[in-house]
C-alpha cells in the first residue's frame, strides 16, 4: 500500500511514516497542501491521510479539490477540531473518514484498513453487481451505464454499492450513515443528502430513466420504475 501523509509537525510525520513502514507500506509525506497537491497528481497512492491545518493550502480546500478534479483515491483527515460541524465539514468535502487528534497509531490504522476492505467483501463469482444497465465491478471498481464508464470517488462507489445491495428496497439516512460512514447517524447533518446528489449527478443525469428515488420521511430507494 502507499500512501501520501500531508502533515506540517515535522514528529508527527516521523512517527507516522515510522509506524506505517513498519506495517510494510511505503510512504511520500509533504509538509504543505502546495506540496500534497502536486505529489498527488503526479502519483498514484492507495490512500492519502492529510491534516486539515496545514500550509498553503488547508486539508479541507485540499480535499475539496481533489474531488473536483475527479481524484477517487480515498482521504482520511486529520484534525485536533472535534466538534460535529468539524467533522460535517471534512465529510461534506469529500472526506472518507475524519480521525480526532490526539489518536493513538493502531486507531488510524484500523481506519485505513476498514476504507481499504470497504467494497470488497464479494457476492457473486464474477465480483460484479449488476442492475439494469448499470454494473459495478467490486475487484476494479469501475462503474458504467449503458456501456458509458462512470468515475467515482471511493465514498461515491461504496453508497452506491450499499444502494445496489439493497435494491428496491427502501433504506433510511441512518442505515446509509451507518454502514457507508461507519458511524451513528447525527440530526442536523445533510451529507446523505450531499452525497446522494453527487451520485445521481452521476449515475442518472444524461439517461431516461433515474434510479435512485426519494421516498419522502422514509429515505431513499434504487429501482428502474
């Protein structure tokens, strides 16, 4: 695995960099958002872990560009900011997961772990679901409709793998918060609904037929008709 850290407390990068060679993966580290940006778009990682305060430019307008320029690779954030619209805020920029400083290191792991299993626990032979003309294939992760290839990113695939699981059948915010961000699902928040948008921006804007419906104080329900 590799992963790119951005992280500007010079301790914290060594230690981070010490503990995740030491579990055999192979890390570039940059000190500024200027310099994660850049490292970025000139490699390719498995997993980027940056810190929301840092030079240049923040981890929270970092991530935001990142997925607008269509980078899928999964982003965990970093931050001694622990309140729920922190945390709201990370996700809604397109966050995968958000770790609360101080952490201890085994925590983080875990979590790059857990975004690296995400969508890869198979259910059918070919490792691919398949409904109507859309298909997503759990082993590349590529996603098309109608033979057109769909990009998404790593929090865009695993809502829309939980949707194609659960297919016509109706599922709440909170089953979603749950089992897409792994954590318990808070009132007050719309990164559902954020992120629901940006799925069907995707997956249903430019065909005939949309897939994903809303069911008004229920939640939400993926079906052809």
């Amino acid at each position: 695995m590799r992963i790119l850290l951005i992280e500007d407390e010079p301790k914290t990068v060594q230690s981070l960099k010490q503990g995740f060679e030491e579990n055999q993966m192979e890390v570039d580290f940059a000190y500024d958002g200027y310099t994660g940006k850049l490292l970025a778009e000139r490699n390719t990682y498995d997993i980027i872990v940056t810190d929301i305060i840092i030079p240049h430019t923040n981890g929270v307008e970092l991530c935001r560009l990142f997925r607008q320029k269509g980078l899928i690779t999964p982003i965990i954030m970093l931050s001694a900011l622990d309140t729920l619209e922190d945390k709201i805020i990370g996700l809604e920029a397109g966050a995968d997961d958000y770790v609360v400083k101080p952490f201890e290191f085994r925590e983080l792991l875990a979590r790059i772990k857990a975004i690296s299993r995400r969508g890869s626990e198979l259910t059918s032979v070919s490792n691919r679901l398949n409904y109507g003309t859309l298909e997503l294939n759990l082993h590349t992760k590529k996603v098309t409709r109608e033979d057109k290839t769909i990009e998404l990113t790593a929090k865009e695939f695993a809502l829309l793998e939980y949707f194609m699981r659960n297919k016509e059948k109706v599922v709440s915010k909170a089953e979603i918060f749950e089992h897409v961000w792994d954590i318990n699902f808070e009132t007050g928040t719309n990164v559902v609904e954020v992120y629901v948008n940006y799925l069907r921006n995707k997956i249903d804007k430019g065909f005939n037929h949309k897939l994903i419906h809303n069911k008004f104080g229920v939640g939400y329900i993926l079906k052809l008709n």
